[in-house]
C-alpha cells in the first residue's frame, strides 16, 4: 500500500490499470498496488489525461469541470478573473470551477462583420490580433468596401475592422480634396494651322466615390482627357489672330464642355486656366516684327500729334500777338528776360545809334 496526500486546490484522478476509477478531494489516501493518482491544480486548465468523453461520465468530475466545446469557424475568448488569457480555436476544453472565475466570448468567424461585444484593445491585442483584418480611412478620404468582390459599402474616415477569414475583403479609396490637374505640353493646330503648345491646368473634387470608382476605371486619366480634348477643340475653332484676342474666354468654354463629363465621372470641376501659350520660333520671330512695327507707327503717330498741337499751339499765339500790340510788348519782354538770365557782361562797341538801341530794350524808361 502506499498514501498519497491531496492538498486544498487540489483534486485527484485514480486510475487502476489505465482505468479511471474515480475523484479525489482534499485529504490523505491509502491505495493498492496496481492503482495511481493524478494530481491537479484547481487554478488551471484542465488536461484530461484520456478521452475527456470517458471522464464526463463520472458525474462528480463533470460537476467540477466547466467544459468549452469550440466550433470550425469560432474562436472562444477565455477571461481569467476579468483578464484576457488565450484564444481558444476549434477543439473541447475543460476549466476547473471555484478558484478561477471564467468568462468566454463566443465570435463566429465565419462572418465579415465583427458583431460580437469585443472591446478595440482587445481586438488589437497578441491574442485576438492575428483573426483580425483592419483597414484606415483617412479623415480627407472616401472608400469602397467590397467583399468578395462585390460593392459593400462606403466607408467615411476612420479604422475598420473585420474577422480574417476566406472571404475576400478590399477597400479602394478615393481622396476628396480638391486636386490638382496638370495639362501640359499640348501641341494644337490652329484653324489656319498655326502650330502652338499650351500649357494649362484643372482643378477637381470627387463628389460621388461610386461613380467614380465603380461605374469608371481611373477617372482622373478620363477627367484628363476630357479636358484635353475641349481645349483642343476650342483652338482648331480659331483662326491664330483671332485665337489671340479671345484667349480669355479659353476657360470658361473649358469648364462649361467638361462640366457634363465631369459629373458622369463623379467629379466636380472648380478651375480651369491656361498657364504658357508657346508660339514657334519662326512664329514668335514674325510676332516680334510685327509688334515692334507697331509700336513704331504708334511712336510715329504721337510724335506727328504733338507736332500739330505744338503749331497749332504757334499759330494761335502769332493771332493773338497780331491783334493786340500789348501782349506782343510783354511776349519780347519775355524773350528778354530769358536771354538776359543768359548773359552776365555786354560789351557794346559801335556809334551812339546802337548804344541807344540796346538801352532802350534793357533800361525800363521812367
């Protein structure tokens, strides 16, 4: 015989001959040869040692053991004491009753959707994190969720979460900011076939994430061409003269013949305008005769002007001095004033005549 002691927290399997035979308590025990004991601590899980079906059919066993039976397709959450412990996948397990409080969550799968109450940090943990797919949506951004290849929903900014599984999860997203659009190097002939590159530019917003991403493919590349194709048919419509003085209407006849493509791709045109019209060489060559001839004859033209003023201005004079002998007095009184500002010293050599002369012009009479 030989005894075996169970401690407090402890329970004891007997098995004779690879037989269970029965539970143990806490206490002292005497046993045969031919019979052993496994010992267990109630704190711990419980590893049955032989098929766990056999042992349930002690009912003193069974009413100890707290059994957790985990489907395909589930994961079981075990709390210990309010704790996070493990996650349990498909299979049978058993915990002691009593010491430990245990708590199980139950999550199907099999589903997209995380629908169970599982807190955030729970799902980010070591534990949970590697059944779990997520995805971010920025705040400035839209997306499409499709599942399996088929449009979900649409997401707006923030973090998702879904069970990692065989269903196949994806999500496209779209930035709903205004955007920049750049248009360059576009080489168009004009009605009378002057060769010119243009550069220019757009501004856009997505407005409608479905149409855009489902009912398109890469709307910004069509949006492009959309533009393209308005500012080349708005040049081919001019001849190069006539294109120059209307260049200002270029953007508005832009946005008002993209305006119904735009909305057909789920966006929205804000801006348009051109940045370089760039002429040829030989083009640009004859543009600059042609303006500094221009500007001759208008330099020509004012200079002809101010003559005509300036002998208009003459003759009126000579009028006005031919009838009235005072003002032409104080005409030459100016002219002589003007050159006596002139003249600091005269020397005056000659007959008593031309003394007199010269006197009466520079000395006032009293």
């Amino acid at each position: 015989m030989k005894r075996v002691k169970v401690n407090a927290y402890q329970v004891g399997l007997v098995f004779k001959d690879g037989v269970y035979q029965r539970m143990l308590k806490e206490g002292s025990y005497w046993f045969w040869n031919g019979q052993t004991i496994q010992l267990y601590d109630l704190a711990k899980p419980f590893n049955a040692p032989i098929e766990l079906n056999i042992l349930l059919k002690d009912a003193a066993l069974a009413e100890a053991l707290e059994v957790v039976e985990v489907k395909d397709k589930e994961i079981v959450l075990q709390y210990e004491n309010g704790l996070l412990k493990q996650v349990l996948t498909s299979g049978r397990y058993a915990f002691w009753k009593g010491v430990m409080e245990y708590n199980f969550v139950r999550a199907d799968i099999s589903k997209v959707d995380i629908t169970e109450p599982i807190e955030l940090d729970v799902l980010l943990s070591k534990h949970v994190a590697p059944f779990v797919r997520s995805a971010s949506v920025e705040q400035y951004e839209k997306a499409v969720l499709f599942v399996n290849g088929s449009f979900s929903k649409i997401l707006q900014g923030g973090a998702y979460y879904w069970w990692k599984n065989a269903t196949a999860v994806s999500v496209s997203r779209v930035d709903v900011r205004q955007q920049q659009l750049e248009i360059n190097g576009q080489e168009i002939l004009t009605k009378d076939k002057a060769a010119l590159r243009i550069n220019a530019w757009a501004q856009y917003k997505v407005t409608d994430i479905e149409k855009a991403l489902l009912q398109n493919k890469e709307y910004d590349k069509q949006l492009y061409v959309a533009f393209q194709l308005a500012l080349r048919e708005y040049v081919a419509g001019f001849a190069f003269d006539d294109l120059l003085d209307k260049k200002e209407n270029i953007a508005d006849y832009v946005m008002q013949r993209v305006e119904k493509d735009a909305q057909a791709l789920g966006v929205a045109v804000i801006g348009f305008g051109i940045r370089d019209i760039i002429l040829p060489g030989d083009v640009k060559e004859i543009m600059s005769q042609v303006l500094i001839a221009e500007k001759k004859a208008q330099a020509n033209t004012i200079m002809r002007r101010e003559e005509t003023a300036s002998v208009r201005s003459m003759l009126n004079t000579a009028k006005l001095m031919e009838e009235n002998t005072m003002l032409w007095k104080l005409k030459e009184m100016e002219y002589v004033e003007k050159i006596a500002d002139k003249i600091s010293n005269i020397s005056v050599s000659g007959n008593g005549v031309l003394t007199e002369q010269l006197k009466e012009i520079f000395v006032p009479k009293k």
